[in-house]
C-alpha cells in the first residue's frame, strides 16, 4: 500500500518486562485531528543486531519493512525508507517513549509490549470485503501514461472472462492510495469492485502513481497530472475486447470528484459519471469549511476557530495571489505564519504547516474551481454525498454541484445526500475521522445499490 501516514499518540499499558528486553511486539497508537492508527512494532534479534517490521491494523497493512533497528543503551532507532519514516525512542521501565517522524511532521509517541492475544484483538472486522476466490474474472494489468513516463498497475475485474460489457474506473481521493483506496482497515474500492461486477459491470481500479506497483513520483504531482491517468486508463480499457467502450463511466471519490467531471469535460469516450463526496467549492474554500467543521466536531473554543480561520485564510490568499515562478512563495507563507501565530506555537511547528501548504498539490488544490469545469460536463451525473461528512460538508458542496451542472445546460442530472453517512460512505454517529476504523460498515449497501440501478439504467 501507500507509505503510510502516522499521526499523534496515547497509550497504556499493565506489562512489566525486563528493562533491556526489546524483542517482541510493541503497540502504540497514533492520534491527530481526531483520527487514531494502531501501530505494532515487531522487533526480534539476530546474530548481527536487530531487525524489525511494522504493522498498521487500522490500514490493513503488515510487515512493512524498517530498514533500520538499532537498541543500544535503552535507546531504539526504527527507520523505514519504503514509507519515509523514523522513531527515536528510549526504554523506560516498562514503555518506549519516542518520538515518529513523516512528512515533516514530529509528533510524540510511546510503546508498550503487547500480549500475541492482544496484537489478535486489534484486526478490524470488515463483513463487507470479499475473498477469494471471486464469483468473476479478476486479472492484475498494468498500463502506461506515456505522457508521463508513468506506468500504472491495477486490477480490472469482469463479470466473466469472455464477453462485452459496460465499464467504470474508480478514482481515488486525495493522498497517496493503492487500488482498493485502502484507509484504516477499509478497503471501500475493493467493495464497490466487488458489488458492481457482481451486477455485470466490468471495474478498472489502480494504484495512484508512485504508490504500491505503479511508477512515478506521486509527491510532484498535482490533480491535473492525475487526471492524465485517468486518461491513460481510458486509452488503456479502449484496447480491451471485453470492454464496451460505448458504455463507460468513471467514478470518483472525494478529490476523484474533481477529477472526474475535469476528464468527462474534455472526452468524448466518458458515457456517464458518478462522484462519491466530490467537490463543488473552491480548494481554499473547503479547506477552510473542512477545517472549521472538524474542530466545531471535536468541541475547539469558538474564538481558537475563529482565529484559525483568519490565519489560514490569510496563508491562503498569499498562495492564491502567487504566481508558479514566485520561488520565495515558501519563505512568505512561513514568515507570515510566525508572525499570525505570534509564538503561539513552536517554529517546527510553522514549518510543518509551511511545507504542508506549499506543496505544488495543495497549491494547485487551493486554486482549482471546480465549477468551472462542471459546466462544461454534459453525460449524465449521479453525486452521492454523506450528510455527516464532515471533510467535504454536503450542503455546501452539493448546491454549488447542482447549480454549475444547470447553468452549463445538463438536463441528466441525480443527486442525493444520505442521512447518517461520512465521508467514506458509512452509516456513522459523529462523522469525526475516528470512527472510521471503528465501523464494520465500509460502504453502504443503500448507496452501492443505487449506483448500481443508476448505472444499469444509463447504459439501457
């Protein structure tokens, strides 16, 4: 999968071990912004030193290699290359207390040894995620952006081996993502795959560039360079005799909704589209709305909100009033920030959130107007949203959707907002990101069901 992305961290412990024992598996668990990931550091010894492996429970992910283990005079080093991080860490008594390190961001974090009962405990049950062997085709491809020099690697799944029928490519959302959008335990792209070639659609799902088994550098790459791989595997399904490439459609998920209607306004071969919690407002805008949604979430004083939203705001139109030849843009946001912040937080802290905003993605993502590209999509549109989605709020983003597809002139036009949904499309309480992992549901079946009859009918 992805490298992995950790956050912040708490954890307890009752295990009492030998103070230089570091063999074993060790458990912590990694919080920010109201999202929790498990981690399990499994460490064993061997004649020359250490070696070790991470699990992520919460991701589905196992033995991701560490490239580095190194425990002398109680202090632990653990660095991963593959996944770009690394924890410094020192025994003491009976718990780890350290420090992870990933995309610039440094946060605390602190293990315990954990029972082989207790690692067991931690898998997530997920009743929706099929096994093999599968009622229908499934062949791993690959296929080429050659614009990019990129070539991408995925799983097109087909109600049989030998036939002709309608397609859909699924589109991830934003940051790195393998094929099954694999997030905390859930593999939602894998549902959807699974439902809808069930149903006799054929499905190309694919690792985002730069991420598991496709090529290229996913950390340069803005939303339009994704979008040419969405192409690419339009060009690639258009090669395939199993394919009706009369009846082909995309689906997009979150910053997938961008993507789709930017790559069915300038294509003819797109039939139809669907966006799951896609985008109406502008980057800036939904940061902003994301933002202020989530703290209000996790009950953040009103004026600290407040104050937020004028600082980021602030960073914001500095981005905004930038041009792609302004090289100090990075140094004026950071200077800025220092001073909005006033000492209020550490310096490290203002070069995160420097490099965080920075990043020719978000820079683009900040820019782009999705509204403008909607008008111009004339296939028919289904967008589905969660009422309780709290990273792209429905009533915002929905209004602007419907309002840009009406004034370009589409007349094939469904929306619907799900009662009770999140951003993942699961029946929720909160809607905070940490109940994501916590929920068996991966996808709704109300919502997998109407794509499903949605699609049917708009390939009659």
């Amino acid at each position: 999968m992805k490298p992995i992305l950790f956050l912040a961290v708490a954890l307890f412990t009752s295990c009492i071990i030998n103070a230089q024992d570091i063999t074993g598996q060790w458990k912590g668990i990694l919080k920010i912004q109201g999202m929790q990931l498990r981690v399990i550091f499994n460490i064993s010894k061997t004649d020359s030193g250490y070696i070790s492996t991470l699990d992520s429970p919460d991701q589905g992910a196992k033995e991701i290699p560490v490239t580095t283990t190194i425990f002398e005079n109680s202090k632990l080093k653990l660095e991963s290359k593959t996944s770009r991080f690394e924890f410094n860490g020192e025994l003491e008594d009976t718990i780890i207390v350290g420090t992870f390190n990933q995309g610039g961001i440094s946060i605390p974090l602190s293990l315990v040894k954990a029972t082989n009962v207790e690692i067991e405990n931690t898998i997530p049950k997920k009743p929706q995620e099929p096994t093999k062997p599968y009622a229908y085709y499934s062949e791993d491809v690959t296929f080429e952006n050659n614009k990019a020099n990129v070539t991408l690697a995925g799983t097109l799944t087909l109600p049989k081996k030998e036939g002709n029928f309608p397609a859909v490519i699924l589109i991830t959302g934003s940051g790195p993502q393998n094929r099954d959008e694999e997030i905390l335990g859930h593999k939602p792209f894998l549902v959807i795959s699974d439902y809808l070639t069930k149903n006799g659609i054929a499905v190309l799902r694919y690792d985002d560039r730069g991420v598991a088994k496709s090529t290229g550098d996913f950390k340069t790459a803005t939303t339009f360079d994704f979008a040419s791989d969405v192409e690419a595997a339009i060009s690639y399904l258009k090669t395939r005799n199993e394919i009706c490439v009369k009846k082909l459609g995309l689906i997009g998920h979150s910053e997938g909704g961008i993507i789709t209607p930017f790559v069915a306004a300038k294509s003819k071969d797109v039939d139809f589209i669907i966006l799951l919690a896609g985008h109406g407002l502008q980057g800036d805008k939904l940061m902003l709305l994301q933002k202020e949604k989530l703290e209000r979430a996790i009950q953040i004083d009103e004026q600290e909100i407040s104050k937020g939203q004028e600082i980021f705001g602030g960073a914001y139109d500095i981005i905004l009033n930038s041009n792609l030849t302004d090289t100090d843009l990075k140094s004026k946001i950071n200077s800025y920030l220092k001073q909005s912040f006033a000492g209020g937080i550490t310096e490290e802290h203002v070069n995160t959130i420097t490099n965080q905003i920075t990043t020719p993605w978000m820079i683009n993502f900040l820019k782009y107007n999705p509204a403008s590209t909607l008008e111009e999509v004339k296939c028919p549109v289904l967008a589905l949203n969660g009422e309780k989605d709290l990273q792209v709020p429905a009533q915002e983003n929905v209004s602007v959707i419907k309002t840009s597809l009406e004034k370009g002139g589409n007349k094939n036009i469904m929306i619907k907002v799900f009662p009770n949904l999140n951003h993942l499309f699961q029946e929720c309480k909160t809607g905070l990101p940490n109940e994501y992992s916590k929920i068996e549901e991966t996808f709704s079946p109300e919502a997998l069901d109407l794509i499903t009859t949605w699609i049917k009918k708009q390939i009659e």
